[in-house]
C-alpha cells in the first residue's frame, strides 16, 4: 500500500466523513434486527431480517463504491441470492447468504471506522491549530497557554518551540492520517469482497 499525495487531503475527509455514514449505517442495522428479532414471534421478523439484510447488502456495496472512487481502487463485489421462488424461497435465500453478513459485518466496520476517524481527525487538527496559535495567544491575559500542573508559555522563545512542535504534529499527523484512512479503505474493501 503505497500512499499518495492526494492522500493527505482525502484521507482526512474519508475518515471525517465515515462517522456520520457509519452512524447512520448501524442505526439501520441495529433497527432492522432489533424489529426483525421481536417480530419473529409472529414471522414477519424472519421477512423484516431479510429485508435487512438485502439493504445491508445494497448499502454496502453502495459505499465501497463510494471509498473506491475516492481512492481510485477496484470496486468489490457481492452476489445476490438468485431464488425462482415466491416471497418465502426469497428470504430464506436472503438469511442464508453469506455475503448478506459480510455486508453488515462492513457496515459494523465502517461505524467503527468513523468513530476512530473522527477522533483521530479532530485531535490532530485540534492539537496542530492550538500550538501552531501559541505566538499569537501566549501574552493575551485572557488565554492561558500551556499544560495545568506541567508546563506554561509565558516567553516568546517558548511560544515559538510551541509552534516549531506543532508543524512537527501538523505534518506528521497529515502523514498517518494519510496511512490511517488509505488502510482503512483497504481494509474494509477486503472485509466486503471476502476470501480470494
């Protein structure tokens, strides 16, 4: 896996991106199976389970769609159950395919994903802005710049390291972000497309 430039701009938005998707993906998962489940009882779970679980599929591969045109990688593909019978040959055939699985197992992935990415995201901006800001903040009376207990920028010269230290995070974290999002890609479109 080798990384790109264009990485650094793309991985950040995958990353920030997939936790509003990954959100809503296991908000679909967790809906389908917790009404499938209940409504077992009177059978018409094991119709809203299939059901489930072919949106899951089409969701999902409706994504890796969307990670492969942004990191300009092959597109995975899974099958469909092929039934020639009525509505009940239908569902059995949808909650005995595998790929139905491995799809929700991709969505859970991709939740997991954006929870991760999003924080990895935000800190590293956050951290890289705040010490990249130190000069301009370190002698206003209404900031306090520095680590409660540990350390204080009250000079110019330690405002300066500050920021000197935050284009080393700043690029640095540019770099693994870059690596996070690519892998994570990577990851999730081998989990979907499954053994070779």
């Amino acid at each position: 896996m080798s990384l790109r430039p264009l990485d650094v701009i793309r991985s950040p938005l995958y990353l920030l991106g997939s936790f509003p998707l990954g959100v809503a993906y296991f908000t679909l998962l967790a809906a389908a199976v917790s009404a499938g489940v209940s409504l077992l009882v009177f059978v018409v779970g094991a119709f809203v389970l299939a059901g489930g679980a072919a949106v899951a599929r089409r969701v999902a591969v409706a994504d890796a769609a969307l990670t492969a045109r942004v990191y300009d990688t092959p597109t995975p593909e899974l099958a469909s159950p092929s039934v020639d019978g009525g509505l009940l040959a239908t569902a059995r055939a949808e909650l005995f395919c595998l790929d139905s699985y491995r799809a929700t197992g991709y969505l859970l992935v991709r939740f997991a994903v954006g929870v991760a990415g999003f924080t990895a995201v935000v800190t590293w901006l956050t951290v890289s802005v705040a010490l990249l800001a130190t000069p301009f903040l370190y002698d206003h009376p209404e900031f306090y710049v520095g680590a409660a207990g540990v350390w204080t920028v009250d000079t110019l010269q330690a405002a300066l390291g500050a920021a000197a230290l935050g284009v080393v995070v700043a690029v640095a974290g540019a770099v693994a972000v870059a690596a996070a999002g690519r892998a994570a890609a990577a990851a999730s479109a081998r989990l979907l497309a499954g053994p070779t």
